[in-house]
C-alpha cells in the first residue's frame, strides 16, 4: 500500500515537473527574438551556426533560416521531429534532392528513427510515382550510408500476397469508405474497378500496413504530400481521413502551415482554404 502510494506521489510530481518545465520553455521562447529562436532551432537540427554572414547569398540564408526555424517552427504545437518528417516529405515530393538530404539528417538528429524516414517516403509512391519516389529512396540511402547505417534495413512489411486487398480495406474503409469505387464507377468495360482495386492494394495494403508508422502519422504526412502537389481535391478528402484517424483540427493546420515555407504561399493558402471549407462543412 505504502509503495502504491509512493509510487502514486512520485508520478505525479514528475508530471508537475513536466508540466512546470514546458511551462517555462514556452515562457522563454515567447521572450526570444526570431533570430534567437532560429539559431537554437537550426543547432539542434544542423549542428551548427545559423545566419552565416559566408557562402555567396548571407542574405537570402538570413531570410530563409530566420523565416523557418525563427518562425514557422513557432506555429501550433508540433514537435519538432514531425516537423521535420513533414518537411522531407515535402521535399521528397519535389525532388529538390539537396535539400532532401539536409533534413534527412536534421530529422536524424532530432531522433526520426532510420525506419521511419524510411516509411514516410516510402509512402509517397502512391502519390508521386515510383520514379520520383526511388529518387528520394537513393538520397535516403546515401544519407544512411554516409551515417554509418545499414541498409538494407530490416522488412516491416505485414501482408502476405493474398492478404493485401483484404488488410488495406481494413484501413481504407474506416477512413474513406467506398469513395473511390464510387468515383471510378461506370468507366468503359469497367475499367474504373481495376483502379480501385488497385488503390486498395498498393496504397493502404502494400504501403498503410506497414510497421514503422501508425495510421495517423502516415495521414498527417500524406497531407505535407498533398499541400506540396496542390491537390486540394484529393486534401479535402484526407483532412476528413486525418480527422478519423485522430489527428486534431489544430494538428492539421500547424501541419499545412509547416509546407508553407518550402511549397510557398499559393498552395498553403489553397489548403488551408480547403481545411477550412472541410470543418465548416462538418459543423
């Protein structure tokens, strides 16, 4: 009993701890400049010195880097390790490979595990293409070669070959229901089955069945997918599906809004557009 009660009592003062901890972090950072915040947030991602006055452009870097980790970091309450897997989704989709690999190795450093970079790029396949996908896959892969990490990493794959139609429905229904079969219906000699078909199979049973990333994560990442494509039709209908999976509506926003420097303004104020259009229907 006494020990139940210690334990009890410990618990709760190390919440207090937390919570008076976060407190003061946040007390700090709404005391720090942007140049400030920027610095330390490029530190712990970069390991190194931001606003270099070096290099051929000190001034576009200044906007840059004052502009990301001084300010968008500072939007909505992502950590920072799902931001930066936010940020190589993104990049992965526009294969702007230099970049990709720099935020390969900052979400690294913030501790994205090897796999789960692995699966969120993995994942944008069904949304880019394979060819653009094993771009980004080959930079991953050099990144983890040059980190001393061995590839291939270990199959986090759960489906058998006759399984994955029947466990991708199992993900797809609950999220998207019968939606994209209804869409694709009526097409010549019933063409529009076989897409569907294939959706379910690749997209939720090759790919959403896969360890490393839970439902939700992998949603919250295939809308840093779809802001970057400015596909606001096919967006609109993953908020709903991120909004079953469990992410908040304040989750989603700070994720849109996460695209922002790297995707530009026209697509970010699209999708938030499309999120506040999707919530006002629900209402």
């Amino acid at each position: 009993m006494l020990k139940k009660i210690f334990t009890t009592g410990l618990i709760l003062t190390l919440m207090q701890m937390n919570l008076a901890f976060a407190s003061t972090i946040n007390k700090e950072t709404k005391n720090m400049t942007r140049t400030d915040i920027c610095k330390t947030n490029y530190k712990t991602l970069f390991k190194g010195e931001a606003l270099s006055p070096n290099g051929d452009d000190p001034e576009m870097m200044a906007i840059l880097q004052k502009y990301i980790f001084g300010e968008i970091f500072t939007v909505g309450e992502l950590d920072i390790k799902t931001r930066e897997m936010l940020t190589v989704t993104s990049l992965a989709v526009q294969q702007t490979l230099p970049q990709l690999k720099a935020h390969i190795n900052a979400a690294l450093n913030v501790g994205a595990e090897p796999i789960e970079l692995r699966e969120a790029i993995y994942q944008c396949a069904p949304f880019i293409g394979f060819p653009k996908t094993l771009n980004a896959i080959g930079v991953l892969n050099e990144v983890f070669k040059e980190r001393g990490i061995k590839t291939p990493l270990p199959s986090t794959s759960t489906v058998n070959e006759d399984e994955r139609y029947s466990k991708g429905y199992e993900i797809q229904n609950p999220l998207y229901g019968n939606e994209i079969k209804d869409a694709m219906s009526n097409l010549p000699e019933n063409m529009g089955d076989s897409v569907s078909k294939f959706l379910t199979e690749v997209c939720f049973g090759d790919f959403y069945t896969r360890k490393g990333l839970d439902v939700k994560t992998r949603e919250l990442l295939v809308l840093s997918i779809l802001v970057t494509t400015g596909n606001t039709k096919t967006l609109k209908s993953h908020i709903k599906g991120n909004l079953k999976a469990g992410n908040s509506k304040e989750t989603i926003t700070a994720a849109i809004i996460q695209c922002l420097p790297y995707v530009g303004f026209p697509n970010t104020l699209a999708a938030l557009s499309t999120l506040k259009e999707t919530l006002d229907e629900a209402k």
